[in-house]
C-alpha cells in the first residue's frame, strides 16, 4: 500500500476509503473495530503525515496507546458508561503517526486485558474470521480479527502474557512480542506488570513486523529502561540467512498437557528447521517449568490491578465497583488489596532470579531458539474461557508457553506454520535471547519463505 501512494498509483483517501468500506461490510461479522474514527481518518488522509507509510489505514487497540479526546475503555463498561476519553496522545500514538499510518478506530479487547480471550461485557466477543464460533483469543483479539479479515495490514496490539502472540496463533497471523524495554510505553506507564508489557503489532507477514518495529522502536525522554538499539534496521534482517542454529524444541512441558495438534504443530516446525540445517534438538530451560512462577507473576498482576482501580477512580472521578467490572477483575483487585508491599516486592525478586535462570539456557547452554507451541490448544469456542466456573481454572492449564518470556522480557514471535484438520491456525513460537529480535527475524523469514502462508485466506475475508 505504501508503495502504491508513493507511485503516485493509489492516494491516501482511496486507501482510507477501502479500508471503512471493508470494515462497514465485513466488521458486522467479527465485531472486531468497536470505536470507529472515519471522519478523523478522511480528514488526515486528505493532509498525510509524510513518513513510510505514508496514507496506509491500520486500527489501534482500545488499551493503551491513547489518542486525546477519543475513548478509551479497555473493555471496561464501568469506563464506557462513564464515557472516558484519553486526555493526551500517547508516545506510541505519536510515533504510529509519525510513520505516516492513519488509525480508522479502535480494537475490541477483554477487560483491562486480563484474559485470552476477547469477550468484554462491555462490547461482546470478537469472532474469528477462521470459525465464527471461535475466539481470536486475547488480549489483542479485535485487532488480531480485523487483520485475518483483511480489514487492514496491520493493527497495533501489546502484550502482557501473551497477547500479541496469542491471538496471532488463533488468527493465523504473525506476532511479534518485542524485548521488554524496546518500545516506550510512555507518558503513562514507565512499566507495565513489574515489566511484563510491551507494545507492537500483528501483521501477515514478517517484513511488515520488522519494518514497523524499526518505526516504533526506541526510547523516549524519561522511559526508566530501554533495550539497545540494533545494530541495523530490523527490516533488513528479513531474507538474511540466520545460519545454523542450535534449537531447543518444547512439544510440551512436564506435568503440562499441551493439545496433539499444537504438539504436532512444534515437531513439523523441528523438521522443517532441520531440513533448513538447524540443529535441533527436544530440549528447554529447567526455569519454565518451575511450579513457583504462576503464583509470583499472578501476585504482580493482583497488586498491578489495584493500582490500576485506583488510577481509574481518580480518572473518572468515582471509584469502580463490582458492577462497573467482570467479576475476575474485581477479585483481582481484591486479591491485590492484600498483598504487602513486601510481599510484592519479593514476588517481583523472585522473578528477577528465576529470569536469571532462564537466560542461563541461551547464554550458558548455547542455545539460540526455543520452539514451543504458542497456546497449548488450538482456538477454544467463544464461552469456553469466559465461563464463570470454569473459566479460570483453563485460562492456567492453557497458558504454559508465553507469560514466562514476558517476565524475562526476551523477544518471541508467533508464526502461523499450522492448521488443524479442520481448517483452524495454530501457531508455533520461536524465542530468541534477550535483544536479539534481528535473530527472531532472520530466522523467521526463512521460515516464511519455506512454508508459506500468505495465500490462506479465512472463509470471512473482506476482499471476497
């Protein structure tokens, strides 16, 4: 699309114009755009920002990355009836812009992007192009949707336990979570869930991940950390030859049970590395199936929810009650309410260590990836995880492969290399040490370019 514009072939506005009239005709469908901006997008399409992708319609998730003066309601419906509006532009926003990109409106995501799966009271669920009856999965599953649908190339998400790659698993796209600290959250948060979170986008290909990762990477003014710069553009790191890598290959995890096809998923990709020259092996870090780690990274997430109620109070001027929010929010806040200072800090130590002991594997064993299945099963139906009794309970027995490398902060991307038997995406995820996201990408072109996917359309496609 960016090439079209700047071959004078196609013009932002006819851009814009295809991407609403896909979203007026394919979104009814998969609920997946719930704030729509088209008066604003026109009008900044008629005056482009003149950066690489210049006049190119993308869509923002409704957490984080505010835009002044437009709603912002993290699923929330206690933020909905209160009408919420972001009070500034967020550093990120700034930067989308700066590339050119105009967002025609806001994705749909679970309730303060707690869960998996994206089926807010407040909006209802997004579906999945693939099955309607299916979940996107969480927590950037509105704009994990639209961009399966076609709707348009890219959309921002982020991710806090898997919330880029989990819904590129389900939406057969590709995911990139990037190195905790490599895009600024900013004004807002310094860190996200002791510094789990991290923003970026999903895409269908991995030249456009790494060339907007090039755009939004990089620290701004006050930012408390920030990963190092590379040492050249991630965008050209696509097409290079990664080499022969030593791989560690995770079907599954001891005393985890992990779905036949998201194990067959893992052990075609271990022989497709092979057949590339990689040397691969069944193997992973002792550290990711330590027992301790969910309690630890559940408490940073309890006492983060607090703060977050808190925060929101002071924002729309009333404090959230238990009928502003879902009932898992509100015990999470009530969890966090109780938990000590100490207590808190000492979760967040232990996982300072246990991080410690998870790099060993990349920096002491010598190994360069690990390949695990992104989500232990392949999309559930809409309900499953949003079951009031059950809900919780799978939301653990499911999530064995992705919350880890957000607490250790390492690079991970989803690549959709799967299909069940009847027609659903299962992604497999590839986990460079931390940094190295040009590693992730290098290897992650050749395996584009070696299985294929951009040709698998859902059976809700807009341009059908």
């Amino acid at each position: 699309m960016a090439a079209l514009v700047r071959d004078g072939k196609a013009s932002p506005a006819e851009l814009v114009d295809d991407a609403i009239a896909r979203i007026e005709a394919t979104d009814p469908a998969i609920n997946a755009v719930i704030h729509p901006r088209f008066d604003a997008a026109r009008a900044e399409a008629a005056d482009p920002v003149d950066g690489p992708f210049r006049g190119v319609p993308f869509l923002v998730k409704d957490l984080g990355c505010t835009i002044a003066g437009e709603p912002h309601h993290q699923g929330c419906r206690g933020l909905k009836d209160a009408g919420y509006t972001a009070p500034h532009d967020s550093f990120l926003y700034r930067r989308f812009r700066s590339l050119g990109l105009i967002a025609l409106g806001r994705t749909n995501t679970p309730e303060f992007g707690s869960t998996v799966t994206t089926e807010p009271v407040a909006y209802g669920p997004t579906r999945n192009p693939w099955n309607l009856e299916h979940s996107t999965g969480g927590s950037s599953g509105g704009s994990a949707a639209a961009v399966a649908a076609g709707l348009v190339p890219v959309a921002h998400a982020n991710d806090g336990g898997g919330s880029i790659r989990i819904p590129a698993s389900e939406c057969g796209l590709v995911g990139l979570k990037p190195t905790r600290g490599r895009v600024s959250q900013g004004p807002d948060i310094g860190e996200g869930w002791a510094g789990a979170t991290i923003d970026g986008v999903v895409t269908r290909s991995v030249r456009d991940s790494a060339a907007i990762l090039d755009g939004i990477a990089g620290p701004e003014p006050g930012d408390p950390y920030f990963a190092a710069p590379p040492s050249r553009p991630f965008a050209a790191e696509v097409g290079t030859d990664p080499g022969s890598l030593r791989v560690g290959l995770a079907p599954t995890v001891p005393d985890g049970t992990t779905h036949a096809e998201c194990g067959r998923a893992v052990e075609a990709a271990g022989t497709l590395l092979e057949g590339l020259g990689h040397r691969v092996e069944v193997a992973q870090p002792g550290a990711l199936r330590e027992a301790e780690f969910s309690d630890h990274f559940v408490s940073i997430l309890a006492v983060s929810a607090a703060a977050d109620f808190a925060m929101w109070a002071d924002a729309i001027g009333r404090p959230l009650t238990a009928d502003d929010v879902e009932p898992s929010n509100w015990l999470f806040n009530e969890i966090g309410s109780t938990i000590s200072g100490r207590d808190y800090l000492g979760a967040v130590q232990w996982t300072h260590a246990w991080q410690r002991r998870m790099a060993s594997w990349w920096a002491d064993d010598g190994f360069d990836i690990l390949v695990t299945p992104t989500l232990a099963i392949p999309p559930p139906k809409i309900g499953w995880l949003s079951d009031p009794e059950l809900g919780s309970e799978r939301l653990v027995e499911i999530l064995l492969f992705t919350a880890q490398f957000n607490m250790s902060g390492q690079p991970a991307v989803s690549l959709p290399l799967h299909q069940t038997s009847d027609g659903l995406p299962v992604g497999v995820q590839f986990v460079g040490p931390y940094g190295d996201e040009a590693l992730l990408i290098r290897l992650a072109s050749q395996l584009e370019a070696a299985a294929p996917w951009a040709q698998r359309i859902p059976p809700t496609w807009a341009g059908a």
